[in-house]
C-alpha cells in the first residue's frame, strides 16, 4: 500500500502555494522536479537493499511520475524520450521484488508468530525459496536501474527542467482548468464493475484499486488550491487504496504459498496459517463493503464534482 506523501514532497521550494496557483504547465514542470529529485534520493538507498521501504518508495515515485505526465500531457512539449513507456519498464522490475518483500514481511513478520510451532517449521523452507526468489528477482531490478535507459531516462528529465516547455494549453491558468485536469482520472470510475463485487478475490476490485489511485495521485497535488474539502476525499480515497490492497496483499500471500508446493511432494497443511488469512481478509472485506458504500453515494459523487467546480469558478469571481 501507499504511505502517505511526506513533508519533503510538500516542501515550499518545490512547490508553494503561491507557485501552484501560476500556469498548468509551470505547475506539472514542479510536479516532475519534486518526483524526479525523489527518485534520484532514493536510488542509493534502493540498491544498498538494506530495508524494503526505499523500494516501496521509488515504486510509488515512479507512479507519480506516470501520473503527471499523463495527466498533463496536453500541457508540456516533451521529447520523445521521454515517455510513459519507458518509465513503465522500469516500473516493471519493481513489481516482482516488492511483492516478495510483502509475501516476506506478512510471513515472517505479522503471521507466523500466530501460528503453531508444527506450522511455523512447515514455513521455514517456504521462507527460504522466497529469500532465493527474491535475490534473484533484485538483481534484474539492480540491472534496471544502473542501466543506460534508465539513467539517460533520469537526465533527460533534469535537461527539460532547465527550460521546461509547455503548449498554448500549458500557458492557462491552474486553476481555470481543475475540472479538466482531474476527468481522465474521475471519468467512468463510478461505472466501474469493481463497485458491485460481491467476492474480495473478484480481479475487478484490483483494477478497481489501481482507478482509485489514479485519481487520488491526480487529485492531491490540487489540494492546495481547493482546500479542506478535497483533502477529506483525498483521505477516503486513501483508506479505500489501503483496504483493497490489503485485499491484493493477502491474495498475493495464499497465490505465493501455492507457488510454493512442489509437484511430487506431499501437500504442506497450514490450517492455522489459512485461518489467519481468511480473518484479515473479512475484516478488510467488511471496512472496504462500508467504505464503498460512502464513496459511491450519490451524494459523494454529487459532492466531489461540486468542490471542484467551485474551486474552478474562484478564478472567475
């Protein structure tokens, strides 16, 4: 799951107030500078492999990354080489290893000290090939981010902020344009099939989850300009994210222990280990279920839409 964006993302140097009320395009380029000063931070940490944190960090870096560039594409005159695609690759390689560092930590860290003694000698050699899959699994993520394309990738992004450049579009003011800033992200998501799964193992809820943030990555670098009102959904779009991934996390956990049988060999019984699993999975089930119900309101809906617009109309007063 996503932590929340700390202080140094909010710092006044990169993005004050007064500097995100200027143009569209000034307010992506701030966007881009605060998320690629971040990536460049935490590259060392990511390769020293000394705590999980730094790679769950430039995982979420690289999303917002993703987000901006999508968001405001109609805005910025970028090179070609600079693109979604190639930050996707990368993104790629983070993927594998953070979830066998969650498969690791929900394991080793939160559930086997849960279980019977029987259970948790069962797991060691589960533990075991999870800590061989997960090196190997870090070196293809070390050769990405040492590689030509990636740091070619990281410079350009430096060389464009030098003299960012932006379209007739990028020229307008913010906040005349949030409407339109966030629809990408907002449009058909309260269509999405994910709303009505009545299984949390239901795939729908997973690209339901990825919508979710979506919006909410497009939504809080607005939240200085619109306010406490935003920030609340902002918040609940948080809490949703947290308890669908928490969903994700536990169906990553009981497909990896499958992963994990060996054709051949007698089946590993976990009666305990499967009881916790299915307890944390109603509780997230049954807080997701209420959430849910709030967010997908029409009053919810209804007020969502109404804070950006008046937001919007700030200008024209």
């Amino acid at each position: 799951m996503d932590t929340p964006i700390t202080s140094d993302e909010h710092a006044s140097g990169d993005a004050g107030g007064a500097q995100a009320a200027g143009s569209s395009g000034a307010h992506a380029a701030l966007l881009i500078q605060r998320q690629t000063r971040r990536l460049g931070k935490l590259q060392p940490e990511v390769l020293a492999d000394q705590d999980p944190e730094p790679l769950h960090q430039l995982r979420v870096s690289l999303r917002r990354l993703r987000t901006v560039l999508q968001q405001f594409a109609p805005a910025l005159v970028l090179p070609d080489t600079i693109s979604d695609r190639r930050i996707a690759k990368v993104a790629r390689h983070t993927g594998l290893t953070r979830d066998l560092d969650v498969l690791q930590q929900r394991l080793h860290g939160s559930l086997m000290p849960l279980l019977p003694a029987a259970e948790q000698k069962a797991l060691r050699p589960v533990l075991k090939r999870l800590k061989r899959e997960r090196r190997l699994a870090f070196e293809g993520l070390e050769e990405a981010l040492r590689s030509g394309p990636y740091l070619k990738l990281l410079a350009r992004l430096h060389h464009w902020q030098l003299q960012p450049r932006f379209t007739p579009l990028g020229e307008q003011p913010l906040r005349s344009w949030l409407l339109e800033w966030q629809a990408s992200a907002s449009a058909s998501l309260f269509l999405h099939g994910g709303w009505y799964a009545t299984d949390p193992l239901d795939p729908a809820l997973h690209e339901l989850r990825k919508r979710l943030k979506a919006l909410r990555y497009t939504l809080e670098p607005l939240e200085e300009l619109v306010g406490p009102a935003l920030s609340r959904w902002i918040a609940l779009l948080r809490q949703a994210q947290d308890h669908l991934g928490e969903l994700h996390d536990l169906q990553v956990l009981t497909e990896g222990l499958c992963d994990q049988q060996r054709p051949g060999q007698p089946e590993i019984s976990l009666p305990g280990l499967e009881a916790e699993i299915a307890q944390e999975q109603e509780q997230q089930w049954q807080h997701w279920r209420a959430l849910a119900g709030t967010l997908h309101s029409d009053a919810a809906r209804q007020e969502l839409q109404g804070t950006l617009l008046e937001a919007s109309r700030l200008t024209l007063a």
